[in-house]
C-alpha cells in the first residue's frame, strides 16, 4: 500500500495545496491507476511543518516545499515504483504499446 498525505491546513493551503493534490490526481489519472486499490490519495491537516509547505508525505517519507511539479517528480520517483498494481495506459508505463 502506497499512501500520499497532502497536508490541507491553513498554511498549506495557501501556499497551493489544492494545485498540488491536483497534480496527485492528474498523475493518477495518466497512469490509469484510479481503481488501483493499493495507492491512497489523502489530505491531511497540520503536518507540523507549516513553514515549509506544501507538506507531503508518502508512506513514512516527508517532502517540503513540495509544488504541483514537483509533485509529478515524487509520484513517478517515490510511488510508481512501489505498485505491483499494473499501470494503465500511460506512455510512461513499462507496458505501453501504442
């Protein structure tokens, strides 16, 4: 099981939280894992690092500072590896043939 925590306080929000969880669902939605059910999406309120956020966390790891892009980079970096669900369609996926 693979979970992201997007930090959704105050702080976070304002610094571009929801750009960011919607950068998680875009990424989601590329590599055709919306029925896998091994990867939660989740928001989360204070991470206890609100000078620093966006705040995300993936499983026990914790990223700061974290942006929309950024935020591709940690999916494709921290989460896809972790899947043994197959990725879907997506032209990053191992098994894509077009």
């Amino acid at each position: 099981m693979v979970q992201i925590v997007v930090c959704v306080g105050s702080s976070c929000h304002l610094k571009g939280a929801r750009l960011v969880v919607d950068s998680f669902k875009n990424m989601i939605a590329e590599y055709g894992l919306e029925d896998c059910t091994e990867l939660q999406l989740m928001g989360s309120f204070c991470q206890e690092h609100c000078t620093k956020g966006v705040v995300v966390k993936v499983n026990d790891q914790l990223f700061l500072e974290v942006t929309p892009e950024g935020a591709g980079e940690i999916f494709q970096k921290h989460v896809i590896p972790y899947l043994t669900c197959k990725v879907g369609r997506s032209k990053y996926a191992s098994n894509y043939h077009p």
